[in-house]
C-alpha cells in the first residue's frame, strides 16, 4: 500500500511582509496546491495522513477551510488527522465521512496488514497491538529537545512496539532519525511561509510494500536565502554580478521569494546601491535584501589623504567615537558626502 504523508500546512498563515495583492495571489495558488494534492494522492495513493497543523490557528477565513474539505470530500479516500499545537482548538464540524480524526476515542484505522496509529498513550495501543501488521505511528511534537513545551518521548513508542514508519509533524523542515527498528520522519511543511521555512517544501511517499520511503518536492514557490559576501567589490556593477551569480548557484527562480544577505567588508569606496539593486532584480516575485556586511575603513591611509572632505569627516569621528555608533556615522557620513540616499 501507499500513503502520502504530510504536515504542517498551515493554512490561514500569511506572511505579512508581501503586498496584499501578492497575499492574496499566494493564498488562490494555496487552494489551488491543495486540490493539486488530492489530485495527486488520487492517482497514486491509498491515504493521505496529516500530522497535525492543518489550520494555523482557530479561525481561518470559512473560504480557506471549505476548499480544503470540499478536496477531502471529492478524494473519497481515508484521509487520518491528529491534531496539532496550532489547531488543537480548530472546531472540527461537518466533516467529510471520509476525514476521520485519530485520538483515544478512534485511536487507528486498518487498510488489509498496514495498521495506522494515531498520537495516543502506549496502553492504548497496548489494547489492539499486533506485531504481524505493518504498524505506523503518526505524532506532532518535538522528539529531539527535551526542554520543549512540544516534546514527545518517542522512546515510549519505539522501545515498546515495533513501529516500521513514524510520521512526524511539528518541525517544518524533512528531516529523518532512526531509533531500534523504527524510521521517523518529518515532511516538513507542504509549502512554506516565511523566511524561516526556506528551500524545497513537499510531502512524503510510504509505501508500505517495500517498506520505502521517498521526499517529493511538491510546492511551486520557495523561500530562498543566498548568502552574498561583497569583501573587496568596489563597483556597483561587479557587485550586482556577484548577487547574480549567487542566485543562479542557489537556483533560485523567479517564482521564489527570495532573501539576499550581504556579508562580509566594504569600504568607503565601495559602491552598494541596495536599492538600485532591488531594482534591478524585480523579476523575482519577491525580493529582500539584508545587508550585515561591515565597513572597514583603513584610518592610516586615510590620514595621508587630509585633502578631502571625506578624509576630513572620518578623521574626526574616528577621534570623537567609538564601536558600532563610530561604524554608522561613517557609513551615513559617506553615503551623504556620495550624494546617495541615506536611510536612518
Ligand atoms: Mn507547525
């Protein structure tokens, strides 16, 4: 047999640093991947099993959650739920017959010799275990850090029954462990919202015939965060270059929401324009860039150069002050006497 695991979809997030036409246009291709999903799981899959942060919180727009049940309905097929630390409080109602909610009231469903667990306690499992099925275990929660309010034991689990897959949901980005006989999993989120969610997004493949495993990138539109390092780039054009070519090794595309962090050193005569540069990357759907680059002025050449107003201006904040403020005053000083426009 063959599930498709998934988690963490968030739906009703949004990300309220892009325009409200870009949210809504994001939230209609959100809809748009859900049905795409169902689609998929028609095709190819017995079940869809979603492990908790199905909604981001209690209340998403009605529009949001009747797609996503009207999708379940027209699949027709098992899909499983546990809840999650977002939607533990969502009001489940009207359900379609074929959304079925695991918890210690419905703690498993059966399909032929695969039986699927849902998060409850090991004495309820205890109650109907059999260890000539293919048992699969779905949890929300934290497994590895201890000190979290959303940590789970998975020793209580694995230690006790022989679970062949454990489907995880909490962390949004794939990750897998392995633990005695069992491989955990977390799918990491169907698609991502934020910055701190970057890269390929998708759902996993179970199938339980060859006790396999597969991540399927599934999501059109990624977050993605390039690193820049512009230490000894002087013109603003070989510094375009650089972000450009940074962008191509990272593959980004113009679909991505895309994050450019600037690192490294400038000096006085480097020439970053960041918003010319914004510019002329508005071909990316959406684009920041972060500049944590550093200016490194060279004082002692500077001294020997006393017949300018920048010589002079630096020489004299270099006597009057110090650490990040001197470092600033020095950046704004130059950018103003370069007739830039200067943001405080
Ligand atoms: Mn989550």
């Amino acid at each position: 047999m063959k599930f498709l695991h998934t988690a963490d979809i968030h739906l009703g997030a949004k990300n309220i640093k892009l325009s409200l036409d870009k949210q809504s246009q994001i939230r209609a291709e959100q809809n748009a991947l859900i049905s795409r999903l169902f689609d998929k799981a028609e095709e190819d899959y017995d079940a869809v099993l979603i492990c908790g942060d199905l909604f981001h919180n209690k209340s998403v727009p009605a529009g949001i959650s009747s797609n996503f049940f009207r999708a379940v309905e027209e699949f027709g097929r098992p899909v499983l739920y546990i809840k999650g630390n977002h939607d533990e409080k969502f009001d489940f109602k009207n359900l379609p017959s074929n959304f079925v909610i695991l918890d210690e009231d419905n703690p498993f469903v059966s399909f032929g010799d695969t039986v699927i667990y849902g998060q409850v306690s090991p004495e309820t499992i205890y109650k109907s275990y059999d260890k000539t099925k293919t048992n699969i275990l779905m949890l929300h929660g934290d497994i590895q850090n201890r000190t979290s309010g959303d940590f789970i034991d998975v020793h209580q689990y694995v230690d006790k029954f022989d679970f062949k897959y454990v489907a995880l949901g909490h962390v949004h980005s794939y990750s897998e462990f392995k633990l005695n006989k069992s491989v955990m999993v977390y799918s990491g989120s169907l698609f991502s919202n934020g910055f701190d969610e970057s890269g390929d997004k998708g759902f996993v493949e179970i199938d339980t015939d060859e006790l396999k495993f597969t991540f399927h990138p599934f999501a059109t539109r990624r977050y993605m965060i390039c690193s820049c390092d512009i230490t000894d780039i002087l013109s603003y054009k070989d510094m375009l270059n650089k972000i450009k070519a940074e962008l191509s090794k990272n593959a980004c595309k113009e679909s991505d929401l895309i994050r450019i962090i600037l690192t490294g050193y400038y000096t006085e005569e480097s020439n970053k324009y960041i918003n010319a540069m914004k510019t002329e990357l508005s071909n990316y759907f959406y684009l920041e860039i972060v500049d944590q680059s550093k200016l490194k002025i060279d004082f002692d050449k500077i001294k020997e150069d006393t017949l300018s107003f920048k010589a002079e201006f630096l020489l004299l904040v270099e006597q009057n002050e110090s650490g990040a403020f001197k470092e600033k005053i020095c950046q704004l000083g130059i950018e103003a006497l370069r007739g830039d426009d200067i943001s405080i």
